[in-house]
C-alpha cells in the first residue's frame, strides 16, 4: 500500500506536464480527459488505499513512502517523504475526490474558452501542490507545495488576464499571502533551531520534551505558524484577497474555497498541534482570531450583491468556525466542519457558475430571480447547499459539524460564553444571509433571460455534492442524540481528544438555542426579502442604515485602511526615491554607452572619402610612433 502513494501527487502532475508541453496542440476532448481523468484516478487511488486503512490500520497508524533524498547538510536533510494517517487521508480525500467533480464540471464550463489546456494544466498543478502539502513528512516539502498553491491561485485567478482587475486580484492575493508565508518561513527556522528537525513526526515527538509549555520560545514559533495560516485561510486581518480571488472562473473559485488553498491553514494548525497546545497565548490567539473572522465576513456577506462574493466572505466566516475549534482544541470537531464545509461550498460555487454562465455572465443576484422552476436542478441542490451553509437542524451536514463547534465553544477546555456569543451571532447571520441569497436568485420576477442551461457534465457533480451535503454530516451524531463517533474515531487517531470543562451546562440547551437561532435567521430572511420588502425599502431611506450596509458592503473598510496605510505611503515614497544614488547611477551607464555609440557611429556613416582619411590618420599615427620611438 506504500508504494501508491507517489501516485496520488503524480497523476496531477502527469497531467500538468502533459497539458503544458502539449497540450496546444490537443483536441479538446483528450484535454478534459487527461485534466479530469489524472485527478479521477488520484481519487480512485485514495478511496482504495482509505478502505484499506480503515479495515486494517498500518503499523504506527500511518503509511509512509520515501522516493529520494531531496537535500543533505552537515546536520540538515529533508526527503521527497509521504506520509498518509487519518487526518491526511480526509484532507487527501477531499482534495482529489471534490477535486475531480470540480474538474469534471469544468470540462463543460470551460468548454468555450481558448486556453482549454493552460486552464486544465494550471488546475492539475493546484491539486498536485495541495496534495503534496498534506502529504508531505517533513515541514520543508510541506512548504514547496504550500508555496505552490499561492503560485497556482495566481495563475488561476488572473486567468482572464486580458482584464486588469482579474490580473490586480490575483496579484493582491499573491502578495497578501507571502506575509503569512514569510511569517511561516519565520517559525520554521526558529523550529529547526530549537529541535534541529523539521521532520513532522520527530517534532511531535520532541517538542513536548523540549519546550516547557508557555515558554516564549514555542510561544513565538506557534504564532508565526499561525500568521502563515491566517494568510492562507484569509483570516483577520489578512482576509481582504479572497472576495477579490472571485476574479477567477467559477471552478477556480470552488477549488480554492472547498478543497484547496484556504484550508491550507486549518490543515497546518492541526498538523502542528503538538506546538499549538504547548502555547496557550497561541491556542488563545487561534480562537479569537476565528471568531472575530466568523464575525466579521458574516456582516460583510449580508451586504454584498455578487453572488460569488456572497460566497467568499462566507467561505471566511465558515473557515472562522474552523479556526474557533482549533483554539477551543475541539481538533476533531474543527476538522469535521471542514469535511462537511468541502461539499456544500463547492456545490454552492458550481451551482453559482451554472446560473452565472445561464444568465449571460451576470453576477448580481438583484438581476437574477425567477429561477426556481426554470432551473430546477440547479434549484435543488444549491438548495441543498444553502441549507448545510445554513446548519438547518437534523436535515443538512452543516448541522451536525456546526453543532460540535458551538457547544465545544462554551464547553471545552479553552472555551468560553464570549466565544459561544460570538460563535450563535454567527450563525444567526449565517441563516440569514444565505435565506436572502436563496430568495432573491430563485424566487420573485425573472430580470435577465435565461440562454444555454447547463448539461450533464455540470449537473451530476452537482447531484453527487448536493447529496453529500445533505448525508455527509451523519456519520458524527451529538453524542446526547445518537452515539454514533465514525468521524472522530478516525482522526482522533492522529489527533488529542476534546477535553471538556468541569460543571459545563447540558448539551441539549445549546443544541436547543442554535437550532432557534438557525430558524430565527431563515425567517428573518423570509420576512425581510420576500412577505414584507416595504421594511427593507425603509432602511433604505435611512442614512444611518445605509452607511452601516455600505461599511459591510466594502469589508469593513480593511481595503481602505490598508491603502491608506500601507499602499499609498509606498507609491509616494518610490516617488520620491525615483531619482536615488543608484538610479542615477544606472542612468549615467546607460547615457554613456549612448554617448559612445552616436561617436562610434558617426565614424561608420557610409562615406568612402571619410574611410580613407581614417586609414590614413592611422597610418600616420602608427608611423609616428615609429619614428618617435
């Protein structure tokens, strides 16, 4: 079973490599059948070896491979090493198995575009970095693939880069997420000075024994793992790319919000957790950023009319609730809201594409409408989604993993009330929104005509998430409700159990109060955007109302301050240091070899009489120094 794992990385790369040497010169139909068929076989590849790993656990409760050495020092190395246990085999999972439905939906999305191969190689690429970043054994190839998925999000949300903006976003999320990715860098030379490895099982083994818990050292190391993550996971405050990444074609925009990229940091959090627990200023920092995030993103979805956008600052929000369950250490609860999340946010985006390419490229869900019976099964299964965004109570699989977050919240051994507060309020918003998104797009008067509908290549990867939006959440029941622990049972064999508070309160009032919540959100959703649009009409009019949905609307004005603070000061100061030292410099070098060249030039002007006078100075001058000497 070792030996396939190389496998998994290697067909998307196989492809990549393929599609980019030759892929011009491909037909269409083999384009799409090495883009998707590369990441289908890596999906069928890890459903074998995850049946295999669940009927007969390996040695050590992981499966490793080693292809070669990739660098050796006097007291460094680091390997082309792989390395699959339980939380590896859900991330991998998910990346190939969504992965594929996503690239299968995108051979009849991208069906019309020119760059049919750069798209597919550039898409086999991200998966390729993806896996290799949760494959990897040792901390420094996990960084070659979580550099290659910031290289990857670049190429494909600048894809249409005949447009200006779609080439600023991409290049605004390429240099958002360095900072996050030079504060990573950071920790891991402070790592590897303190335990003189950056092998990952070495690591978890040592760092307990070396670092006294709360010491400033580890202190510092986690929280520079957790910048690298906040940039990856566009958490506060390095979230503002990632409603701009929606730049992107829409399978781009699944990809990186369901299987890829944002769950990068969610993925290094619990990876590293050994470190983590060992700091609990970090633990502290990881729940508060979560969240303030969830907080925040949730308001700004409220106010957005793009509907790719709505999407974004919810993948925000719900990758907060992640966040929040990590620092709380509900481990596996954080990764099972992430197991859950994958289904029904890539359903969301694909559904969003088909009705964005039906409706002639339009992206305002205020010039959408009437959809319900004219799309239906777009209807359903972005209903399907809606609802697992939502956390409807018993019937969609964002239930039963937000469920976990918001009790852990209160009850576990780093929660408490603030976090539980913040945590509902969330929710509440959540319900709210997604409600608002459902009404307006498929309900009310149809204002933009429906052209080509989608076909079969888009509507059955739909059928498959929308299902699994809604199932998907019942193999981890409350366990007040239903003992049944599949998830957890599994990934608590790499991850520590959620400790619980003493004297917390009974699960069943929590469980109570956000079920009402949820329901609360979807009827003031109903109220405000379909029986009774007279009080949105009045808010309208108000100007407080309105400045406080224009401060959501533009991400709480974080665009704002950073181009103030930050972009502005930089273009005056190269504006002023335009004619320093070493520009003057460079220029005097250039004017010269320009000098030079007009007098050399003027000596080859094409006049006989001025060449023979020039051989003649020479002769005269050659002969005068014979004569002088």
């Amino acid at each position: 079973m070792n030996n396939l794992l190389a496998l998994i990385p290697a067909l998307p790369l196989a492809g990549f490599l393929i599609l980019s040497l030759t892929g011009r010169h491909l037909p269409k139909s083999i384009i799409a059948g090495i883009g998707a068929g590369s990441v289908s076989a890596a999906a069928l590849i890890t459903i074998f070896i995850g049946m295999q790993f669940l009927q007969s656990p390996p040695t050590g409760n992981a499966y490793t491979q080693t292809l070669w050495q990739w660098m050796q020092t006097e007291n460094f190395s680091a390997g082309i090493d792989l390395r699959m246990d339980a939380l590896t085999l859900v991330f991998v999972f998910i990346i190939t198995f969504v992965g594929a439905l996503i690239h299968i939906y995108s051979t009849a999305f991208m069906r019309h575009d020119r760059d049919y191969a750069r798209f597919f190689a550039s898409m086999n690429l991200f998966v390729c970095s993806m896996l290799l970043l949760v494959m990897a054994d040792n901390l420094v190839l996990m960084y070659l693939g979580w550099e290659g998925v910031g290289l990857c999000s670049f190429l494909l949300i600048g894809f249409w880069y005949e447009t200006p903006a779609n080439v600023a976003a991409a290049n605004k999320a390429f240099y958002i997420t360095r900072i996050g990715d030079t504060a990573m860098a950071i920790g891991l030379f402070l790592l590897f000075r303190e335990l003189g490895t950056l092998n990952i099982p070495e690591i978890m083994t040592q760092a307990p024994a070396h670092f006294q818990p709360g010491a400033s050292n580890v202190t510092w190391i986690a929280l520079l793992l957790l910048a690298g993550g906040m940039g990856k996971s566009a958490q506060l405050p390095l979230q503002t790319w990632l409603p701009d990444a929606m730049a992107g074609p829409s399978p781009v925009s699944a990809l990186i919000h369901a299987a890829t990229m944002v769950t990068a940091g969610v993925y290094l959090i619990a990876r590293m957790h050994v470190v983590f627990q060992l700091s609990p200023v970090a633990m502290a920092a990881t729940a508060a950023i979560g969240a303030i995030t969830l907080f925040v993103a949730g308001c700004s979805a409220m106010a957005q009319t793009d509907i790719k956008r709505i999407l974004a600052y919810s993948t925000i929000s719900q990758i907060g609730y992640m966040f929040l369950a990590l620092g709380v250490g509900a481990w596996s609860a954080g990764i099972f809201h992430f197991f859950t999340h994958a289904f029904f946010k890539a359903l969301l985006f694909l559904a969003a594409g088909a009705v964005i390419e039906s409706l002639h490229h339009e992206h305002n869900i205020f010039r959408m409408g009437g959809l319900k019976d004219r799309m239906p099964v777009v209807f359903w299964t972005f209903l399907a989604g809606a609802a697992a965004l939502a956390a409807l109570p018993l019937i969609s699989a964002g239930f039963y993993s937000k469920d976990q977050i918001l009790w852990y919240a209160w009850s576990a051994q780093n929660g408490n009330p603030m976090l539980w507060l913040v945590a509902i309020a969330g929710a509440l918003i959540t319900a709210f929104y997604t409600t608002r998104l459902m009404i307006v797009v498929f309900w009310g008067d149809m204002k933009t005509h429906i052209g080509e509908r989608p076909g079969k290549a888009m509507t059955i990867p739909l059928m498959i998430l929308a299902v699994l939006s809604i199932v998907a959440g019942f193999i981890e029941w409350p366990h007040n409700l239903v003992h049944l622990s599949l998830f957890s049972d599994l990934v608590q064999r790499y991850l520590p159990e959620t400790l619980l508070q003493e004297g917390h309160p009974p699960e069943i009032i929590f469980q109570l109060v956000a079920a009402a919540v949820t329901l609360l959100g979807v009827y003031a959703g109903y109220v405000l955007y379909y029986k009774n649009t007279s009080i949105l009409e009045q808010w309208k009019a108000s100007p407080a109302m309105l400045s406080l949905r224009n401060f959501f609307y533009k991400g709480w004005g974080f665009d704002d301050l950073y181009d103030t603070v930050f972009v502005r000061p930089f273009y005056f100061l190269t504006r002023i240091n335009k004619s320093d030292v070493f520009d003057l410099l460079n220029k005097g070098i250039a004017t010269t070899s320009q000098r030079l060249n007009e007098w050399f030039s003027f000596s080859q002007n094409g006049s006989l009489r001025w060449y023979v006078v020039g051989v003649l100075i020479g002769i005269i001058f050659v002969l005068g120094l014979q004569i002088w000497g």
